[in-house]
C-alpha cells in the first residue's frame, strides 16, 4: 500500500495480518535509484495493540535508531524515523520489536502553547515559534535557530534596530506563505489596503522523539472583510544530526466563496528573509537544483531545489528550499535575490521571463483546492557539504520498504 503522509510524503508498506503484531519483524529497503541522505522512512504495522510501543534497530549491529509512532487507528499504527543516509548499491535493514507503552523514550520535539502562538522546542530549547496573534498579517516563523544555535533569519521588522540589519521590506517576516496577488488583492505586503492571514484554529499538535507536527484551519481575508479562501497547513518539525533540521509545509487552498485569481506578479509566494550575514552581497552562495549559481542565473528560473548558504556568527550555514512533485506547477520558479530574499513563486512569468505575452496567473474554481508542499533544509555547510541533492532525492523520491525474511 501507498500512502503520502501530509509530514513527510513517503512510502508505507502495510503488513496485512488479521491478527495482533507480535515482533520482532525485519524490514528493508528496496533497490534504491541513487543515494539518499537524511531520509524519512515511514513503516505501517497493522494489529500493533494499543498498548504497546515499538522500538527499532539497525541490523547488523543493533544500533538503536529513534523511531516515533502515529496515525494510530484500531487497525493498528505508523512507525516514523530519520535514516542518516542510504547507498543506492545497499539494502538497508531494521529490526521492529514490541516495548511496553511509554517506554519509547522522552519527546524530543514538544510543541507547546504560548498564548496565540506555538513554541516548537528540541531538546528543551526553543527551535522556532509559529507566530498567529491576531494583529499578525499572516502567520510565520520566527525565530528559526540553525545548526550551532545561530539565528537563520533576519530579526527586522519582529526586532527593530538590530545592528547590521538593513530595515528594507518590512513584510519579509522571517519565514511565510501568501501572494501578491489574489482575488485581486495584494496579500503579499502589508498595510491597511493588503489582505491579511488569519489562523482560526489550531486543529492538532503532535510531539515525540522524531517530529513535532501542528495543523491549522486559516483564512484569506480581503481589506473589506470577506473570505476568498480557505488554508489548511500542517508544519512538521524533524531535529536532524549535527544540529541541523527539515521544516515541512504542506498547504491546501480552497476558494470559499466564488472563482479566485491568482495573479503574474513577482511578489510571492513561500518565502524566507534570511540572516544579514547571509546575502550573496555580502559573500552568501545561491545555487539551484540545475547548476546555476547566484542571482543573476537563477533569479526566476524553474528549479526543483534551490539553496543559499553565507556566514552567521562565524558559522556557514545554509538554507535550502526543496519542491515537491506533487506541488502545483512543479518545479517552481524562484524569486531568489542578493540581499537575502529566497521564495517559490510559481505564478510570476511575466516577471521572470521579461515577456508580457507570458501569463502565469491561475484562476482556482469555487470549491476546488490546490497544494504547495515544500521541505526547508537548515544545514551546515554549502549545498555539496551538505548533500542537498541526496537529501532532496530523499523527498521527492523517497525509499521504499518491504518486509525481510530470512531468504530475501
């Protein structure tokens, strides 16, 4: 069975069993396409008693491997972890066995409550917060602490007057998804004549030892007051090795209450403001999934991952960007700039292509919906340190398990 998880997009592979799992079980990987790097697995065990709790370990070797159960429903439940990398030319394998409930180890992400807003912390430290108070113009991140505890992104408008910061774009708040123009409304920027985001509900929140989830319900709302679509967002939250950390969106738009346009505009869509230290003025390093390099080749180009890396606190750093393939109008194109500005805008030809005659605008019918998913990867290092390519290979084709028998 094939299922797309809204946190990670990857392969389960049921064990079809009327009766109650038992463990141990050994599972593998199956014939890899290329090498995968900091990959999120997924293994579904149907009749797993409630319970019980599961733990997991490499074979050989019998290195315990921190593994997070959800989507527990009576027929049984979803095991979730992080593998560090996986060879193309190697099979990969685990061992599942029963624990008794509670017994799986602390919750090492914990999403918690803080008044309107929402602290995602790892380890006990904060790693960053979803910020949707009521006078927000949309809800974003903020802060966003990168491998060494470095602040990825730029502290203004949330922090004024921070030494070094350029105070230009007041409405690029550290990491966001809107646009520039929809239903005719600029959404994109801020002001008493621009649409607002409004979270209405916060629907669920998930924390354990792999990943933090939070589902929200928002809406799109014009200057006047009126709704034209409505937002359903799930944010999940996996700590990596060596400090680093996926952040992923998974975004369904639907239009409320008649046809909406999305317009060719430039402003937009999901964007990031990163840290001063960062821009390619000042020595960053921009570089997208086709082997362009910098903003002059890769400022509005279609890419399926685009990454910009620089210095902060003395540390290099980077942040990549990946696109799903199942995200409208994959690959993106990228509104990426020098002095720090990194989005995925798929609607601004026009723009990007320097021709009038190109229109990108999209009208989404009343009642119908389209999703943006996107995997944002804070990493150490440039793009080839980090092995950005293997890790977005990992996302966007992700390894397939199966059961292992002694013969197999």
């Amino acid at each position: 069975m094939t299922r797309s998880a809204a946190f990670g997009f990857t392969i389960v592979v049921a064990i079809s069993t009327s009766s109650a799992f038992a463990g141990p079980l050994r599972i593998a990987t199956e014939p890899l396409s290329g090498d995968l790097s900091a990959a999120v697995l997924e293994f579904e065990l149907r009749g797993l008693p409630e319970s019980r709790g599961v733990r997991l370990r490499r074979v050989p070797g019998g290195e315990e491997v921190p593994c997070q159960v959800t989507s527990r429903t009576s027929n049984g439940a979803t095991i979730v972890w992080v593998a560090r990398e996986l060879k193309k030319d190697a099979e990969t394998a685990w061992e599942v066995d029963l624990i008794p409930a509670g017994a799986a180890g602390d919750r090492r992400v914990q999403i918690k409550p803080d008044g309107e807003n929402l602290d995602i912390n790892v380890e006990g430290k904060l790693f960053t917060r979803l910020v949707a108070e009521r006078d927000a113009p949309r809800p974003y991140l903020f802060p966003i602490i990168g491998p060494g505890g470095v602040g990825m992104t730029r502290q203004f408008p949330m922090h004024a007057k921070v030494e070094g910061e350029d105070q230009d774009h007041p409405h690029h708040r550290s990491l966001w998804f809107t646009h520039g123009s929809v239903a005719g409304v600029d959404f994109w920027s801020e002001g008493s004549k621009t649409g607002r985001i409004r979270q209405t509900k916060v629907v669920a929140t998930e924390s354990g030892p792999v990943f933090g989830k939070i589902e929200t319900r928002n809406e799109w709302i014009t200057p006047e007051g009126k709704k034209v679509l409505d937002d359903f967002r799930t944010l999940t939250f996996y700590p990596l090795e060596r400090g680093e950390s996926f952040i992923d969106l998974n975004i369904v738009l639907t239009a409320a209450d008649g046809d909406v346009v999305f317009g060719d505009t430039k402003e937009g869509s999901f964007g990031i403001r990163l840290a001063e230290s960062m821009k390619e003025s000042r020595g960053g390093v921009i570089v997208n999934s086709a082997g362009q390099h910098g903003m002059k080749e890769a400022w509005g180009k279609p890419a399926e991952w685009v990454d910009y890396s620089g210095k902060v606190a003395g540390q290099q750093v980077g942040v990549a960007i990946f696109d799903h393939p199942s995200s409208f109008r994959h690959p993106t194109h990228w509104h990426v700039r020098d002095y720090g500005l990194f989005a995925a805008n798929p609607f601004g030809y026009h723009d990007f292509y320097g021709d009038a005659a190109k229109n990108g605008s999209f009208t989404l019918e009343k009642g119908k919906s389209m999703t943006f998913h996107y995997r944002v990867f804070l990493h150490r290092g440039g793009a080839e340190d980090a092995k950005v390519r293997e890790a977005y290979r990992a996302f966007a084709t992700p390894a397939r398990l199966r059961p292992k028998t002694d013969k197999a």
